[in-house]
C-alpha cells in the first residue's frame, strides 16, 4: 500500500513523513516543489529508505501528478502543500492564489481522473485528505466560545482566504463527484523543522543571534498551539477513521498571548543557554508595527475529535515547547542552512532590517 504526501519537505508534511514511517512500513511516495519553505534536510534520515519516494513538482502539474498516480496507485493523500504565512500573504498575495486555489483545483481533478475509473473496493477505500487551518474561520472576540466545525468559515487574510476557498473545493468535489474526501482544521503549530519565519522559531533563532525579538502591536493577540507531532498522529487518526465528507477541528486547548509566548521562550533560554553577558532574553522583546488586519485569537474546540475517534495530544504546552527549543539549540546546522540568502531577502522585506542587525532592547 501507498500514500501520496504533498507538501512533505515543509514543516508539518516532513513531520508527518517521519512519524509515518517510524509507524508504519506503507510507502509514502512525496511530491513537493521545494519552495523556499520546503527543505529536503528535514527528510535526511529517509535518504536511503526505499519507503520514501521524492518527487520534486508542483501539485498543479497535471501530467505529472497523473503519472504519479498511475505509476504507484496510493490509496490516500495528504495535502499540505500550500503557501503558509500570513506576512507573505500580505506583501504578495498571487502566489496564494496560485498554490493554494488553483493548485488544490488541479490536484482535485487530477485526483479524480485517477479515482473515477477504480475498482470497488479500492473507490470507496480511496481518501483525499486536505489539512486545512483554524484561520479560516476568522477572529475571535475575548470572550466568545471556540471555533466548533460548524462555526461561520470568515477569513481575513489572503492566507486564510486562500485556504478557505480551497476547502470549499474540496468539499464541493465531493459533494458532486463523490470523492471521498476529509479535511482538517488545525490550531497554530510548533516544533522541529519549523521555518524561522514564524513566531515561536523566530523568537528562538533570534534569541540566540542576540537580535531583537519582534512582537506586533500589543502581543496580547492569542493562539492556540499545538505540539507538530500531536498534529500529524491527529492526522493519521482523521485517515483512519474519520467520516468521509466531514471536517474535523485539531487543537490541544492551549490559548497564548503572543507576549506570553515570547517571555516562555526567553526564560526557557536563560536556562538552557544564558547569555554570555548575564542578562536576560527578554532584554531583547521590540514592540514593532502591527500586522495589517491582524486577527485577535483562535481558539479550537477539540471535542469532535477527542469524542468521535478518541484522539488527544500527547504533549501540553510546557512539555512541547521545552522540546522545541531543546531541537533548535541542539540543530543549529539545521538553522544556519535555511538562512540562506531568500530568508535573509525575506527579513529585509518584512521588518525592514538587515538580517545581521543587532539587538535593540525595548522594557517588555
Ligand atoms: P510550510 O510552508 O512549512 O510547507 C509547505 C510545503 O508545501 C513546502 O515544502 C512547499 O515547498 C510545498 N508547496 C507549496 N506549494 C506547493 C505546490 N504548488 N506544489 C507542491 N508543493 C508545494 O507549511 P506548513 O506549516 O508545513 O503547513 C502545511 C499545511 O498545513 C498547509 O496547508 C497549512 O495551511 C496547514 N496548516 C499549517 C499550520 C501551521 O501552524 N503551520 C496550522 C494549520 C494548518
Ligand atoms: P505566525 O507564527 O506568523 O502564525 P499565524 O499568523 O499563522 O498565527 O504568527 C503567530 C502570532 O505571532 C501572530 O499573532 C503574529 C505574531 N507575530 C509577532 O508578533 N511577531 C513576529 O515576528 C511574527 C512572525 C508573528
């Protein structure tokens, strides 16, 4: 048996990859375009087993992805593949539009190509699964419940905007041609192979560079964080045993304030790793500009899926995050080598800095 991973050299994709396989011998054939986001490094343990096939292509390659699907007949796929961040959205919002609607169209219908002509069993076994974002659902007042399955989709990014229309896809392939598809709705990750482009990796590479740790507007903007690895096994379970055309909402009801989140990391360093002058990270916090239309919270009502298939996270926010700042300080070859030179263009466009600046303390 085989799957078919797109977007499996990212962050969460090359996470779910290795949990796979340290899981499970099925074959994961892995289609990925190497955008700036994607990195083959984080799959180096895999490189001489033959259980992981690499392809290097986009999902709105047609020809290709169809030879691909002939080729290995997967039985599943899981679609990460996406642009993913939100401040890129917002400088250049077409290569959302690009990757992330149209490439899901293309890779729908090359999918159903594929699906329409199988024989039963295999039809009905057959599963398309689109991890999709708590973003879609848009803002949430302080005080308001969280985001159920059933909550209003009110996106408020080109990112989630994107994400939203291509849920709406996926759901409208099965509701008219009957692919049996699931998708997922996800809180704000973290964890090993994050790109420091992100809040929690950048806080932890900046930290560690000793230049300033920006955090937009007031930092009381909340998230909901879980653990990557709790992501992928809540994945994994949604393939096994979710309900075909249904969503499913993942999260670990763990509510942050970004400031909150970048004072853990910053006492967690003075720990693990003080700085060499005594004082500590949080020396480093700058408030800068805020995002534009930045939402205020997320929060995830997990109750579906802890009730329906029994999942539940395997780490709290104190055990994962402590996990992950132990991962960065002990894979700095890993850090250094994604900052090449388009993350350091990237750093120049978004905070207006030369990606060498230096600390500039702000009181936090
Ligand atoms: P990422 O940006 O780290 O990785 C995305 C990967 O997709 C990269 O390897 C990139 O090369 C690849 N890719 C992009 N467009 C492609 C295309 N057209 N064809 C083939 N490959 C392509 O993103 P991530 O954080 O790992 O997120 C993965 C998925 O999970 C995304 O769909 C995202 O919307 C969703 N998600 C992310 C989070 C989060 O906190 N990061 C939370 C919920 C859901
Ligand atoms: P991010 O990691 O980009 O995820 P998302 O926007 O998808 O939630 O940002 C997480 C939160 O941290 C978000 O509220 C924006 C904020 N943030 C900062 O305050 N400073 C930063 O430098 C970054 C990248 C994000």
């Amino acid at each position: 048996m085989t799957i078919l991973v797109t977007g499996g050299a990212g962050f969460i994709g090359s996470n779910f990859v290795l949990d796979w396989l340290a899981k499970s011998d099925e074959t994961v054939v892995n289609l990925d375009k190497l955008s700036y986001a994607g990195n083959l490094q984080n799959l180096s343990s895999l490189e001489k087993d033959s259980r992981h096939l690499f392809v290097k292509g986009d999902i709105g390659d047609a020809t290709l992805v169809a030879e691909l699907l002939v080729r290995h007949q997967p039985r599943a796929i899981v679609n990460f593949a996406a642009e993913s961040h939100v401040d890129r959205s917002i400088h250049g919002p077409g290569e959302f539009v690009q990757n992330n609607i149209v490439g899901t169209y293309q890779l729908l219908e090359s999918v159903r190509s594929y699906w329409s002509p199988l024989p039963a069993p295999a039809k009905s076994n057959f599963r398309f699964l689109h991890v999709s974002t708590d973003e879609v659902f848009g803002s949430l007042d302080k005080s308001a419940p969280a985001f159920t399955e059933r909550h209003a989709i009110e996106p408020n990014s080109p990112y989630s905007a994107s994400k939203a229309a291509s849920d709406h896809l996926v759901r409208a392939w099965h509701h008219t041609y009957g692919l049996p598809v699931l998708t997922t709705h996800c809180s704000n990750n973290y964890g090993p192979y994050h790109f420091p482009e992100k809040l929690i990796p950048l806080v932890i590479v900046n930290a560690l560079a000793g230049k300033t740790l920006p955090v937009y507007g007031d930092g009381q903007q909340i998230r909901d964080w879980l653990y990557v690895k709790d992501h992928c096994s809540a994945i994994a379970r949604v393939l096994e045993a979710g309900q075909v055309g249904t969503t499913y909402n993942i999260g670990g009801w763990n509510e942050k304030a970004n400031l909150d989140i970048v004072r853990n990391i910053c006492s967690l360093l003075d720990t693990l790793k003080p700085r060499s002058d005594g004082k500590p990270y949080q020396d480093q916090i700058a408030f800068v500009t805020d995002r534009p239309g930045h939402d205020r919270r997320y929060a995830i009502d997990a109750r579906k899926i802890e009730q329906e298939l029994g999942w539940k996270p395997a780490e709290s926010f104190e055990t994962g995050i402590a996990k992950t700042v132990q991962w960065y300080l002990s894979n700095q070859d890993w850090v250094a080598n994604v900052q090449s030179g388009a993350y350091r263009d990237w750093v120049q466009t978004q905070y207006g800095a030369p990606a060498a600046e230096e600390a500039s303390p702000v009181a936090a």
